[in-house]
C-alpha cells in the first residue's frame, strides 16, 4: 500500500500539472507563416486561416505534466507499506525484580487482556524484558503462557528499561504491515535504567503510540543474608555538629544520639553515623559493631586511614567545596538537593552498591556489606550546604541506614535520568506519545526514486526542447 | 563514374568555402573529365586515321603511312569545341528558398554553374554569365582566357536573389548577343507566370537557330512535393501579399499538380530539341552532372 507523509504535496503537484496545460491551451500562436515559391500549386484549407490553438507538441507537454506530479510526489514522501492489518500491539513486559508478588498478577493480567483477543488468538507481539529483552514468539502468545508465567514468577534481577526500548523498533518492523503499533509498556517502573534506551527508542519510527500502563508497586522483603536487624537506635558521632543529622535521624524514626570520635563508644546502636575522624580505638570499635550487624555510615571527614580499607570506596578523597555540590538521587521518589561539598576523585569498590547517585551519574554513595553487617560511605558533607534544610533529609539518613538492605528500591545503576524520563517514571509525564511525535519513516521510502524519475523527466525534456528548437530554427 | 554515395551532398560542399573550390570538388566528383566535342577535325589531339575521300584536305594526308602502306589515309583530331556558351541563372526571389539544413536554390544554382564553368573553359570553350530575374542583365561576356573563371565565380558568388522577372527576355537577350552558334545553359525553377509558355518560345528559339539549350531545373524537396510542409500560411516569396491557408503535407493534389506542372514544360521543351534535367536541392551537384551528361550520351 502507498503511503504519503504529506499527501498537500501530491496534491499540489496534481494542480500545478494544470499550469503548462493551460498555458499550452491559453497560448494562442497565429499559424506558421512560412514562404513556399510553389504556393500557386497549395489549394486552400480553411482550418488553418483561423487562430486556433493545437498541441502542437503532446510529448513535451506531457513530459512537463508528469514533472510536476514527480515532483509533488516526491516531497509528499511516499513509502509502501506491505499490507494494511489495522492496529497491531506490541506489549513490553517488565518480569524484573521489582513485579515480583501482586505486582507481576497485575501485569500479566494487563498483558493477557492488551495481547489475547477473545478468541484466545495473538493480537501482537510481547516482548519481556528484565536485564535483557526477549521477543516471545507470536504462536506462542497464548493464554496458557500467561498461566506459566504466573507460576514462574517475576525475574530475580532487576528490569533495564533500555533493554526494552531497545527492542522497540526491531520488534515494530515486524508489525510493519499494520496500519499503527500501539506500544504499551507493563512496568512498577521502580527502577532507572531509561536513559540509554531512549536514544534508540527517539530514532525509532513505527507509525502508532506508545502508552505506558504503571502496576503498582508492591514492597517486597526479601530473605537476603545480609538483612541488618531493623535499626532502632541510631548514634550520631560528630566533633562539632551533629545536631541537625541527628535530628533527622530521629525524625526518620531512629532513635537519636550524639557522642564524640574522639572517645571510646559507651553505647550501643543499631546504626552509626561517622561525621568527624575518630581515633583509632573508636574506629576499631565502631568497625567491629558493624561487622557484628550495625551500619557504620562514614563521611569524608571521617575517612581516616583505620576505616580506610573497609570502606566501599578506594582511591582518593579529594573534596571539591562550593556553595553548590549539587543533588543526590536515591531512587525516583526521593532527591536531596543543596549538598556543599563532594568527593571528586577514587572510585567504588568491588562489591560496592550505589546507594544515591550525583546528577551527572557518578556514585554520591555507596554500601557494601561487613560481615553482619554494612558499612556505607557518603561522598558529601552531610550537614554541609543546604542539605540540612531538605525536607527529604531525614529520608534521605534513613535511607542510607538501610543502603545494604535489598527491599530498598536503589539508585538508578548510577546513571541521572534526563527529564523526559524522571516525567515518564514520577507519572506526570504523559503516558501516550503520538506517533507524529516521532520520526515517522514507516514503510519502504520511495521519495528519492521518484526524485531520479523527476530528474530523469527533466533531461528528457531539456533533450527533446533543445531538439525541437533546433528544427524550428 | 563515382558512385553517387561518393559525392558530397551540397550542405556539406557549403562548408567548403569559395565556390572555386566547390567546383573543383565537384569537377573532381565528375569524373566523366571535360565535354568532348562530337566532331572531329583539325584540332590538337590525335584521335584515328581514315582512309581518304575525294574533298578532303591534303594536309592531313598521312604521307609516312602511305610509305608503309602504300594507300591514302588522312589523320582525324580530337577538336576541342570552343563553343560559345551561355550559363544563365535565376535570380528571382523565389530561388532563394531553401529547407532546414539545406542549401538555397540559388546557391545550388552557383555551385552547378560553376563546375559548368570549370568544365566548359576546360574543355576551351568561351563562358559568359547572364542572371534573370529581378536584376536580370548580362554580367560576363563569353571568354576563354585565362583568369576568366575566377571573374565568373566571383559574379557567382554575390549573385542575390530578389525580384521577379520572366525567363524568357533572359534567354532572348543572350540569343541577341550571340555572335555565332553557341550552347545557352539555363538553370532555374521555371516557376512562371504564363505557366512556361514563353520560356519554352525563346528556348525553342535559340535550338532552331542551332544553338544547344539546355534547361536545368532546380526545386527543394519540399517544392516538388517529396517533403512537403506541415499546416500553415503559405505565400509565395515573389508575391509575399498573396497568402494560402493549406496543409501540403495532407494534400495529395499538391504533388500532383507540382509534377503536371513541370512535365507540361519537359515535354514542351523536348518537343523543341532542348534537353531538359530537372534536379533537386537534395541531390548532389555530381549526381546531376553526371545525369545530364548521360542524358547527352544517350542509351
């Protein structure tokens, strides 16, 4: 079937036919004059006294016409698309860790009732996707996959929403037969992981929408070695603050207090909050409580040589100071901005789990598990800049009190989403993009044959003109 | 005799430049050499012995062969002509007509002319030049100098048609200046007014006082019907006013009456001992000399 991107153009070239018509009919030319010393023997023809006008020569004047059309038809960017089928649906299904439980019922019954007609029959193509995609085939798009699939639960890893953008458009060119794709995406979207994908997902041209159909997000606990104990208390260390962390601490639910580095630990608690350098016996404390079960959360400041080797972080510790260090995110709910200084050189450790990322996707803070329990470095001044006065503070310290527990949802793979993606993925975003808003080259593009026609019509006529000028004169 | 594939056809002789060496291209072509004369006499060239009659002129007795032979022979020479001849040619307006990519009628008449001249002054005749038309005069009395060929070719050359005018005082006044018998060449497109009539009057004039005429007709293809023109106005350039709405091409009349036209004029011509060829601008000017001079030859 014949498709045009902008059909005026057609249109146009189709009227613009008629101006060589009627300028060939409109002009009208008194009959060849022309001497002939044996006119004596010529006897008359009344035809050729009057001032009519004849074609007098059709194949230039079609040559012209069809130039024209050529050319209207050429910028109204035709392409042919095999077969319409109507509207064709392409389902990309989110099994990753976060649809586990309720969460993955909710969207295979999305999925069912987007892909199966009533007659049990496919309807579209699905593509599942967690860490990587993967294109189920069209026959095996029945009800009986869903109910396996039901029973096989969601994936143990997390979903890369770049694998599945990624997948859009080569699984588009197979319903490039339909008049439209409606792309609909069954996610919790809980996790980052857009951005890569969104590049490829832009260039990608299928005629059709793209919806996206939220499940809700159900908390799940998971039943890791490492869970810490649920932290009731939460110890505050500092030599000359510590008061609004703790604070904070309290106010996420933790129960507060403050001590010295400097002097050995009299209390116990179920999280340790690390602001200035402790001595070496405090350091040597404070490590062996985290190895029994407690978090031990490490700034910069308080990185001295005896925590050095057990944090989540090796290489330098240069810190760059300006009044704005920038934004911390710990996962699409949750940004704590104002932060004044930041750590700008090391790098994470093995092992090591991104807790919070900077807005330009390097790690602002890390976990990794010490013995029973788990030692966290943050690469910023917790009670310097605004980070203070953020009303996600207290949620931010409690998140990183609980950075090496799994049911929390982590912080984007270290990689800043762009706007676009954070509307998409906080739901204010719209949930349908229109197939005009992308690049929309369906079908097999026949513009630039009929631009080589255009201009093989040209020649022609540019041939056959010189040619008749020459007779002529 | 050249194939008339060999010939030059007379566009591309136009590309030669001056007529002197159109004509000696297409004398080149004719390869028949110079007009001998049909008698023989007295002349330069030795052409047989025959035994001797009572008349002849003891002068040419061949003495030596007597000796040998012991009987009279007398010696025959090729003589050269020395003809007085007459190239007359049309000027009139309608001869400066031609076709797209073709040569006038005028100039196809200065390029036959011409090689006529070369051949006739070769062949020692004496060749005068006379126009008709509008500037009808006579231009170049009969010589057989040296350096005569070039003053023809010359006249030839800024020949320019214009004008009407009648065949017939032509030939008439060339008969007036003729001191002796002579040979009148007449090249034009006979288009007349009185239809011929009095052209073929003077022609047969001249032949019945002895003198060779000879007509040589000039038409385009298109005049004589071959290719006739598309739909249009037609005039005739001697009388530019009159026009005719016609479409030649589509008329089947039109070559019919062209050709009644002029083999009314052969005929008439024929009957008075004129040879008449006619020629086309289409032809090369070889190919008509060499039909002229079988003509002559007979079968």
């Amino acid at each position: 079937m014949l498709t045009l991107g902008i059909p005026a153009f057609l249109l146009a070239g189709a009227l613009a036919m008629g101006v060589p018509l009627a300028l060939h009919l409109i002009r009208r030319r008194p009959p060849l004059r022309a001497p002939l010393p044996t006119a004596r023997f010529l006897t008359e023809d009344p035809r050729n006294a009057v001032r009519v006008s004849r074609p007098t020569d059709l194949r230039l004047l079609v040559l012209r016409m069809l130039l024209l059309l050529l050319l209207g038809l050429a910028l109204a960017r035709p392409a042919w698309v095999p077969a319409p089928e109507g509207t064709s649906t392409l389902v990309l299904l989110d099994r990753g860790s976060a649809m586990r439980g309720d969460g993955w019922r909710a969207a295979l019954g999305e999925a069912r009732r987007s892909l199966l007609g009533a007659d049990g029959e496919a309807r579209g193509e699905l593509v599942m996707f967690d860490t990587a995609a993967e294109r189920v085939p069209r026959n095996r798009i029945t009800p009986a996959l869903f109910d396996s699939l039901l029973l096989a639960g969601a994936s143990d890893h997390p979903a890369d929403y770049a694998a599945a953008l990624r997948a859009i458009p080569a699984s588009a060119r197979e319903l490039r037969g339909a008049d439209s794709v409606r792309v609909r995406m069954i996610s919790a979207l809980a996790d980052g992981g857009w951005t890569p994908g969104l590049a490829p997902l832009r260039r990608a041209a299928w005629p059709g929408t793209l919806d996206l159909a939220r499940v809700p997000l159900v908390p799940i606990v998971h039943d890791s070695g490492y869970a810490p104990r649920p932290p009731l208390t939460a110890l505050t260390l500092s030599a000359r603050g510590g008061g609004f962390a703790s604070a904070a601490l309290g106010a996420a639910g933790l129960e507060g207090g403050r001590a010295d580095p400097g002097a050995p630990l009299a209390t116990d608690a179920a999280v340790y909050l690390l602001m200035d350098a402790p001595s070496a016996a405090t350091a040597a404390q404070l490590l062996e409580r985290a190895r029994a079960g407690a978090t031990l959360i490490v700034t910069p400041a308080a990185a001295t040589d005896a925590i050095r080797a057990a944090l989540p972080w090796t290489g330098g510790f240069a810190v760059a100071r300006n009044s704005a260090g920038g934004a911390m995110w710990f996962g699409p709910e949750l940004e704590l901005a104002g932060a004044a200084g930041r750590v700008e050189a090391g790098r994470p450790a093995d092992g090591a789990r991104v807790a919070a990322a900077w807005e330009d996707g390097r790690p602002a803070a890390l976990a990794k598990p010490l013995g029973s329990g788990c030692i966290v470095f943050v690469g910023a001044e917790l009670e310097g800049g605004e980070l203070p006065y953020q009303a996600e503070y207290p949620a931010a310290l409690a998140r990183l009190a609980r950075a090496c527990a799994s049911t929390v949802p982590l912080a984007l793979d270290a990689r800043p989403l762009d706007p676009g993606a954070l509307a998409l993925l906080r739901g204010r975003g719209p949930a349908s993009v229109p197939a005009s808003a992308l690049a929309s080259e369906a079908g097999i593009g026949l513009g630039r044959w009929v631009l080589g026609a255009a201009i093989l019509i040209a020649l022609v006529e540019t041939w056959l003109a010189y040619r008749r000028r020459r007779v002529v004169g | 005799m050249s194939a008339a594939s060999d010939f030059l056809p007379p566009r591309m002789l136009e590309r030669l430049g001056g007529l002197d060496l159109i004509a000696r291209t297409i004398v080149s072509g004719f390869q028949t050499g110079v007009h001998r004369s049909p008698h023989r006499g007295a002349g330069e060239d030795f052409a047989k012995h025959r035994d001797y009659q009572q008349g002849d002129d003891v002068r040419y007795l061949d003495w030596k062969l007597y000796a040998r032979t012991d009987r009279l022979h007398v010696r025959e020479f090729e003589e050269r002509s020395n003809l007085q001849c007459w190239l007359v040619v049309d000027t009139s307006a309608s001869m400066d007509y031609a076709e797209p990519e073709g040569v006038t009628k005028a100039r196809y008449a200065a390029f036959l002319a011409a090689a006529l001249a070369h051949l006739m002054l070769r062949s020692g005749d004496a060749v005068g030049l006379a126009t008709s038309g509008g500037d009808a005069k006579l231009l170049l009395p009969p010589r057989s100098r040296r350096g005569h060929l070039h003053d023809l070719l010359l006249h030839l050359e800024r020949m320019q048609p214009a004008g009407t005018g009648a065949m017939a005082g032509a030939l008439d006044r060339v008969g007036g200046a003729m001191t002796r018998r002579g040979r009148v060449v007449l090249i034009s497109d006979l288009l007349e007014d009185d239809g011929g009539d009095a052209l073929v009057t003077s022609a047969g004039r001249l032949r019945a006082r002895g003198d060779e005429v000879i007509v040589m007709r000039v038409l385009t293809p298109a005049e004589s019907g071959e290719r006739a023109p598309g739909a249009g106005l037609f005039f005739d350039p001697e009388k530019p006013g009159q026009e005719t709405a016609a479409t030649p091409d589509a008329d089947a009349g039109y070559q019919r009456r062209v050709t009644a036209y002029y083999d009314g004029i052969a005929d008439r011509l024929r009957e008075r001992g004129v040879e008449y060829v006619p020629l086309t601008t289409a032809q090369p000017v070889e190919e008509a000399l060499v039909a002229w001079a079988n003509l002559r030859r007979g079968p």
